[in-house]
C-alpha cells in the first residue's frame, strides 16, 4: 500500500534526483579519500556504504513494486543508520588508544532495534502506540550514548576534536528526531495519526531529510576530521 | 496462522507479563552495571539487549497481525539466542589473555543456522524431518563447543571461575534442550507431530522458557561474574 | 514462481546431491583441520559455514514449497558469498602483522549488495536494468580489492603467499563472473531477458558453480594455506 502511494503521487523525479545523487556521493568519498590522506579509510568505507545502500533502496520506489517496496525505507535505514552513528562513534574515538567496541556496539544495538520499532509500528493496525513510543524511548537512549560517554571520549582526546564531534552530534540527533516526527504526520505509514503529509509530502520529505543525513553528513564528517588531523 | 491460534487462546496475559518484565529486566540490568562495578560493561549490554529484542519480538503475539507475526519466536531467537551464547563465551573468556574470536563466531553461527531450521521446519509443511534433525546436529555442536573448548578456556583461568561458567553452561544447556522439545510437541508450530501441546500451551512454554533463558539467565549471570571477580 | 519451474524441471536429485556434498564438506573440513595443524582454526570454520548454510538454504527447493523457496539462492549468497570472499582476504592478510579490518569490511559489504542487486532483479519485473548493471558495477568492486590491495598485502608477506593466494583469487574471480551470466540467460529468474536456460539447466547450474565455489573451493584453501604454512 506504501509503494502504490509514493509511485502514483508524482515524486518520482525527487527519488531519482535521492538516487543519483547517492551513488554520485559515493564515489566522491572514494575519490576524497585519496586527497584526504589523513582521513582514515574506514571513513570513505563506511559513507561509500551509507549512501550507495540507501540509493539502491530508493530503487524499489521507482522500479515497480517488488517484494519490499513496502519496506524500502525501513530495510534502508536498518543498515544506513546504524553505520550513521557509527561514523559518529568513529569520529570520537577516532585518536582514542582504547577500544570502545562495546558502546559502538550498545549504539548501533539500540539504533537498529529503533528501526525495527518502525517497521513493526506500520504493520500493527490496530494499537501501534507501544511500539512508536518503545522507538521514541531507545532514540532517547541513543541520543544519551552519543551526548555522555562518546562526548567524553572526544573531549579527552582534544578541544579540537570534541569541538567538531559535538557539531556533528548536534546536527544528526536534531536530523533524527525529525524522522519519528515526519513518520508520525505521514497518513501513508500512520493513517491513524494526525494524517498531516499525503503521499506527495511524506515521500518528500524521506528525499530531504536523509539527504542531509547521508549525502552532506558524509561530506560533512569527512572534512571535519581532514580538519581535525591537520590542528592536532 | 500461528498468529491467529496464539491471539485467539487466551494468552495474552500472560505475554504481557513477559514484554514487560523483559523491559523491566533490560533497565535493571543497565542499574545494576552501576552498583556491581567490576562486571565488565559489555555484560550488562548483552543481557540488555537480550531481553528489550525478545520482549519487542512478542509484541507481535499481541498487537495485532503483523508481517512477521507468524516468524516472531524466530525472529526474536535469530538475534537473542547468539546473543545468550555469547554471554556464556564472554563468561568463559572473561579474564583470558588471548582472543577467541574464531571459536565465538563458530558458537553464534551455529546458533543462528540452528534457529534458521526451525524456520524451514514450521513452514516445509510436506516433510521437515531433514531440516528438524539438523537443527538437532547443530544444536549438538553448541553443546560441544560450550562443554569442551570454552569449559577448558574457563578452567585455564581459575577454578572459582569455571565452577560458575559450567553452572551457567548446565542451565543454558538444560533450558535449550527443552525448546526443540516444546517445539515438537505443540501443534500450533508442527501439527504433522504428536500435537501434545495447544496454542495456549505452546504460548505458554514460549514464555516460561525465554523467561529462564533471558530475564533470569540475565541477573544470574551478573551475579556470578560479581561474585567471581570478588574472589580472583 | 521460481520454486515450482525448479520443483518441476526433475533437478531434485541434482539438488539432492549438492546438499549431501554440502554437509559432508562440512565436516571433512573439522576433520581436516585435525590433521594439517599448521592451518589456523578460522579456516576450516568459515568453511564450514559456507557449505553448510548453502546445503541448509537448497533444502528449500526440494522440501516443499517455503516462506523463502523463491529467493532460497539469494538467501544462501547472501551469507555464503561474504563469507567466500573473507575467506580470501583472510588468506591474503594469513601472516600480515597489520590488521585490515576496514578493507575486509568493504570487501564483504560489496559482495553482500552485490546479492541484494540479484533480489531487487528478479522482482523488479518493469525494469530489471538498473539493479542489475549496480551489481555488476559492484562485482567489479569486489575484483579491484581483490585484485589491488588484497594481492598487495600478499605481495608484501612472501612470494609463496602470494602465488598461491593469486591462484585462489582468479578462480573465484572466474566462477563469480559466470553467476550473473547464468543468472542473466535464465528464463527463471529474468524472463525479460535471452532466456537461454530452462529450469532444469538453471538449476544445475546453480548447482555446478557453487559446487566449485564453495565444497572444491574450501579443500583448495584449506590445503595452499596448509602447504605456504610448510614452505614460509
């Protein structure tokens, strides 16, 4: 019902525009990386990913119905945002001398398990609320790993770092919390809602807002860490 | 049709006992990190992530219809049970110089395959004999790795620690036995089989096994790395 | 659609055989690794897991129709082709001191949307075009690691390393080339395209090409690694 909603409301041109975009990104990274040389690679690596995963994603919007057109978005941000805050757990950790796999791996956890509160909110006709606001609470727990203990690992690497870490961090939690918020005004994924944004508006609005998570995030992150090697 | 057997046999109580001392579980745990301050983060991350996965997945028993209401034990075992054997290796290795990735991997991915036959057995209505005794097998391998090289990792380390690793591999050992056991008997998940069980028996089994298995396992668990820590 | 033309073509003891092979493989590897104990123990279990999740998945087309008989190949590819791949790369970095985590990430990244390209190919009935020639851009993703930085860290190691892990990779490089042209004649899954290959001969090529990618492959390993281990 989502597919036939988004492909007969005319934002095909836009998805296409997401889906060049992204791949075009993609090899900008890759191409970056090589002028950057103080970037580390798992940077390029890592957006490369955010990106061309996303792009191909958009396909089923435009490419006529396939088996997860219904669930592009979610299958998208299952991988994407989990490698989102990834990025951002490497930004600061980036000249860190311990390991810290097991908050990277609490970060992601909860943001996957967000995703999924998304996917499961959709479906369930009848009483969606608990699995919206379970989803609202583990973003609010994400949001915590990324303002308390990753804050503090970069601010005891460097002012520099932390400076550029919380800029990134502001920018995506603030990104963020407009995705529940778009979902919950989207009478395609939640009729039941206030039903604010048509077909038209909700496949737009999921054009812009990982536009800005993903293609100028990357772009973003990796500049800032090009900036950050050349202070320290 | 699992969906609608289980909706439709009163059991739903009882499933929201289980969602919610499985979220209540998974704060509790994150709580206790704080008081208990020589378990190592990465334990209480785990059985967090354990209980709030498994507790999201059986929302679909009660919400209402979902995509994956029918796959929802499955969905929910595919990530929890890995998680729970992983658990029990991080116990085992839990002071060990050396790194046992290898070994870990072979134990969640026999893990994973091992939930992935169930799959295949509820749904190949003609003959799932094949896949049943395969999970059979691998579960077998489980149960090897955790009684021969991660028993010997353990006892490398201290007696105190192996006492309780092997405690807890007992239960775990115990407790895992009993689900293909269940699984067999009901005739909700296999009705070409005795069909002991009813769907409000199946259900039932399915919330007093995980609870042993996750909430329980969880807190147990915790306690004995505390308590093993005290005594090294 | 494709489960029945498989189920009807009369491949079943084709199929059959590739399953037993399978599992046998399996355990021919544990066996092996007893015997060639200069082979480390991530080998034999990657091997492992590559034919045995193969051998799982093609129960699909011979057990009665299931949830995931018509993308059964793409659910077997989508585990077993990373884990191909990481077995070279782990081959390639067998004695480097430096780790290579972010290139192996990569490496197994590109092959896992490489398989997600082949789903959204057989669905996308409309226009198969874009997902196709993504993946086959994606291939060659996949061949320029392994060809460059992979053979490099080889280089780097010892000569003896390196001829054997060239060997290896030009034969994957092969047989992964004839996939997606396999794939790409069959009236099974790309009816829109020449449809040179019936059911019965798309599935004996499925069943010939992981033959040699994953039972032959895994021996032909196991047993370089074991022979650059006498010789370094």
């Amino acid at each position: 019902m989502v597919y036939e909603a988004i492909a007969a409301s005319g934002s095909s041109p836009y998805i296409w525009a997401y889906i060049i975009t992204a791949f075009l990104s993609g090899l900008a990274f890759l191409y970056l990386s090589r002028i950057w040389d103080n970037v580390p690679r798992r940077f390029p690596i890592v957006h490369f990913f955010i990106v061309t995963w996303s792009g191909l994603m958009y396909l089923n919007f435009v490419e006529g119905q396939t088996l997860i057109s219904d669930y592009a978005w979610y299958v998208d941000w299952m991988i994407s945002t989990p490698l989102i805050v990834l990025a951002l757990a490497m930004t600061a950790t980036y000249k860190s001398e311990k390991n810290h796999y097991d908050l990277i791996a609490a970060l992601m956890g909860l943001q996957f398990m967000l995703i999924v509160t998304g996917i499961i909110s959709q479906e369930a006709a009848a009483s969606t609320a608990y699995a919206f606001w379970i989803g609202c609470g583990l973003l609010a727990g994400v949001a915590y790993l990324l303002w308390v203990p990753f804050r503090k690992i970069a601010e005891e690497t460097s002012d520099v770092l932390a400076k550029k870490y919380k800029l990134l961090a502001g920018y995506i939690t603030v990104f963020f919390a407009l995705y529940p918020a778009a979902w919950y005004l989207s009478e395609v994924v939640y009729p039941e809602g206030p039903a604010m944004l048509g077909a038209f508006e909700t496949s737009l609005a999921f054009v812009i807002l990982p536009f800005f998570c993903k293609q100028v995030y990357g772009f973003l992150d990796m500049y800032l860490i090009q900036k950050a090697g050349e202070e320290i």
